[in-house]
C-alpha cells in the first residue's frame, strides 16, 4: 500500500489561512479574510477578482542556498511593500495549516526527519527521498496558501523558496548519491502533474552567496545537524539553481539577482521592484475566468495534496497494510482527532449534538461526524 504522505484533515479556504503563523503588514487591508468559502455561487453572483488587483498584488520569493539571508530579508521586503510575509515551509507546515497546538509526531507528518537526514543523509530507511518527496508537497500547499491569499484580498505574498525552485535539493541529493535513479524519476512524474496547475512567482529574488561561505554560516550556526554538511552538497544545490532553475524560471517570470558578499539592503530590492515593467509571464494572460478556477483549486487543500499521490510502488515512500492500518488507528487515537473538527466532546467541543442535526439537515447526511472521520486518514 502506498504511503499517503498528506493527513486528510487539510483545512480549506480562509480557515487555512488564518490558522497559519504568518506575519501581515498592519492597515493594509482593514476587513478580514473571507469567513465564507468561495465557490461558483459566488462567482455567479458577480464575485470577481481583478478588481481588487493592483501593482503590488504580487507573489515574491526569494530563493538561495542555505543560509544565504533569505529570511530577514523577506521580512523586510514584505514590511517596505505592504505584502504578506509567510516564512518558509518546514516538515510541520501542515500542523500549522489544521492549527494543531503542538507540532504532532513525525509518524503523522511525512514519516521524515531533516535533522536526521543531514546526520545520516544515505539512511537505508530512504530517510532523504520521503523528505524530499514532503517538502515538496509543503510547499506546495504554501504556495496554493499564497495564491488563494492573492485571488481573495489583493494583498501581495512574499515567499522563501517556491515548489518550482524545489528540485535544486533532488539535484543535488541524486549528485552526491543520497538517493536513487527511480527516486528522481518519481519525483519529476509527481512534479509533472502537479507543478503545471500553478502559475509560477511574478518575481524570483535569488540570493547568491558562494556554497563555501554558506558552509562557513552553517558551522557558525551552532546547530549541531548543521556543523558538517559536505561542501559538495551545498555545491550542488548552487549549480542546480544557476544551471537549471534561473534559466528555466526567467522565461515565464522577472529574475533578480543579488551577490550577496556585497551590501544589499531591501531599499534596493524595492527599487528594483518598482521599477520593473513585468511586460511578460503567464499571469497577464489571465482573466476573471482563469482567476476563478485557479481560486477553485488553491481553496480545495485536499485537491492540491493529492497531486502529489501517484499508484507506484517505491520502497522509501511505501508502507504495509498491517502498518499503514496501525498508524491510521495511532493517529484517531490522539485527542480531538476521533472524529471531524468540532465533534469531539474529549477536546472540549460543545453542542454536538446540535452540529449533527444542522449538517444532517443541509446535508442530507446522517452522523456526519462519523462520515467525515471515515474520508479522513493520517
């Protein structure tokens, strides 16, 4: 049985977006995020996007090795331009997304572990593929959250790194032998399918920064994970980025790049911004049409996962019946998850009762709670 590396229990619309541990610029936008979900009733009814776009209703991320500054400079950037910051997406982005209070054990979040892969990075347990087979799905999900942030308020989004810059890691993994041949194939077969539903960034920022420098912030950083990263590695991600996705990237979007053992302050970037015509890219083909099925997917979290699910067999992503059933039981046992959100009298949910028969009646469903728990899997 193949391993489904996304919980079922993805939030959709803006109750994603408010669960999410994002920083937003004060008074740009005074009324709150949408309360109902967008659908084609609305649209039907005259809900139009365009009107609410404008010159900074952009998406921005800002790629780069590791260590290259990419955070602090984001932060910035979105502050000076008025956007949403949203920090990158780490191997518990999904916990953040269902507002979980703590992060939830490993086993429920991609069964992976980054420090562990950069400790033992050639695990026989193919550690380094499911991590990298996850990140991608996080970001992918980011990504479909920043989309939906800019269809629904007009409020631009800057971003760490995007799933279109994901595949400099699977390079340079592969390189130094951290996984194999049908690995990378997968991965291109699920990015395949998945990347081409999403439009890429308006502006790609990279941040170059020499991979032995990046080594020498590592080793500073005083994480212990991090103290002995191979020099090659953080090489190869380099390459991939300058040989690979600047190229291909700067076709469909507007490219900057930064030396960043110069000064670089975010005045500069947002001069650049400014005064960058954007005279091309698959985002001024569109229209309220497009606009509208675009809001339709990135509002439907769960459609966006499973677009990285394909029926294949590959032994680091792939797990037995017997396990799958155990881990799917482990998971309904912990509180608050036995039943759909809000029908859990453990957690302290209230009115249940009453939740039942208001859903079974608009639904035409009985014992929704149990209905929802039985489409929801870890």
């Amino acid at each position: 049985m193949a391993l489904r590396v996304t919980r079922l229990l993805v939030p959709t619309g803006a109750a994603a977006l408010n669960a999410l541990n994002v920083a937003r610029k004060a008074g740009v936008h005074t009324s709150p995020v949408r309360s109902l979900r967008y659908g084609w009733l609305s649209y039907v009814l005259g809900e139009r996007t365009t009107p609410r776009l404008n010159q900074n209703s952009r998406i921005i991320t800002l790629d780069g090795n590791l260590s290259s500054g990419k955070g602090a400079m984001a932060q910035q950037l979105a502050d000076k331009l008025g956007m949403l910051y949203m920090p990158e997406a780490d191997t518990f982005y999904m916990d953040k997304m269902t507002g979980e209070k703590e992060p939830l054990p490993v086993d429920f979040n991609g069964m992976c572990s980054l420090e562990k892969f950069y400790t033992e990075p050639r695990a026989a347990d193919g550690n380094s593929y499911r991590l990298q087979l996850w990140m991608y799905t996080m970001r992918l999900l980011q990504y479909a959250d920043a989309i939906e942030h800019l269809l629904t308020t007009g409020q631009g989004v800057v971003l760490e790194r995007s799933p279109f810059s994901d595949f400099v890691f699977l390079d340079a993994m592969f390189n130094e032998g951290y996984i194999r041949p049908e690995c990378v194939q997968h991965y291109n077969e699920i990015k395949g399918i998945s990347l081409c539903e999403f439009l890429p960034p308006h502006i790609v920022i990279y941040m170059d920064l020499p991979a032995e420098e990046v080594q020498k912030k590592l080793q500073q950083s005083g994480k212990s994970h991090l103290q002995n990263v191979p020099l090659s590695y953080l090489k190869g991600i380099e390459d991939s980025y300058k040989n690979s996705f600047l190229p291909q990237i700067s076709e469909k979007t507007d490219v900057f790049s930064y030396d960043m053992t110069k000064a670089l302050n975010v005045k500069m970037l947002v001069d650049d911004i400014k005064y960058s015509k954007f005279e091309g890219g698959p985002w001024l083909e569109q229209d309220d049409i497009s606009y509208h099925q675009m809001r339709m997917l990135v509002e439907d979290k769960q459609r966006v996962a499973t677009l990285t699910h394909i029926p294949k067999f590959l032994p680091e992503i792939t797990i037995g019946a017997h396990d799958y059933d155990e881990k799917y039981y482990a998971f309904r046992s912990l509180p608050g998850k036995k039943y759909a959100s809000g029908y859990n009298a453990d957690v302290g949910d209230k009115f249940i009762w009453l939740k039942i028969f208001s859903r079974s009646w608009s639904d035409g469903h009985e014992e929704v709670p149990f209905a929802s728990a039985q489409r929801t899997k870890c």
